[in-house]
C-alpha cells in the first residue's frame, strides 16, 4: 500500500521557496571571496580601515616575512601589513612612535588576514 504525498498548502510552499531562498543567499555570502573585503576596529580611539589584499598576496607576504627555520620577522611582517592591510590611516612604525596600539594593530591585521574577518 503506498502512501499518498500530502498536499502542501500554498502558505507552506510559499514558506519552504523562502527559506529556500535565503539558505541560497546565506551561502553565497558565506563564500564571498577575501579580496577587498574590508573591516573597521577602533584602538585607542582611532579607527582603523583594515582591507583584505587577497590570498596570492596573503601567501607572498607569507614567504616575504620568513627568516628560515620558520621564524617570522617581526618587522618585516608589520612592514607589511602596513602596506597591504591597513588602509586608513597610513601607519608606519614613525606612526605609532606618536600613537599608541602598535600591538593591537598588528594583531588585528594579522587575525583580518588569515580569516578575511
């Protein structure tokens, strides 16, 4: 004996086609590429404008950083994440001789970079 499909409502089918459609939407921002993508944080008082450089250039600067043995250059990693992460305001190591939140900065930066969030 096979059982008969239930009819669904138009309400519910109505229902089901949105959750459909915002399941849809929902991944597709999920998937958002890093490139361009851009966060605010305030340190110190001070907003800074942090911008995704893209993952090529998140692995150059990988390579760009290294001292061999796996050791990261401390300078050299903030140099570069001035460059090509914070965007706003221009910061420099003259910058936060002036300013505090060096750390914090580079923190963020760092954290925007590996997870584009």
């Amino acid at each position: 004996m096979s059982k008969k499909a239930k009819k669904q409502s138009r309400s519910t089918r109505q229902s089901n086609r949105a959750a459909s459609l915002y399941l849809k939407q929902k991944s597709e921002v999920d998937k958002m590429p890093k490139l361009g993508t851009k966060k605010t944080v305030e340190i110190e008082g001070i907003e800074y404008t942090l911008q995704h450089p893209g993952t090529r250039a998140y692995a150059q600067i990988q390579d760009r950083i290294q001292l061999g043995g796996g050791k990261v250059s401390s300078e050299k990693m903030s140099e570069e994440l001035f460059k090509h992460v914070v965007v706003e305001p221009k910061v420099s190591f003259e910058y936060f001789d002036e300013h505090d939140g060096y750390e914090e900065v580079v923190e963020e930066a760092m954290t925007f970079l590996r997870s584009g969030k």
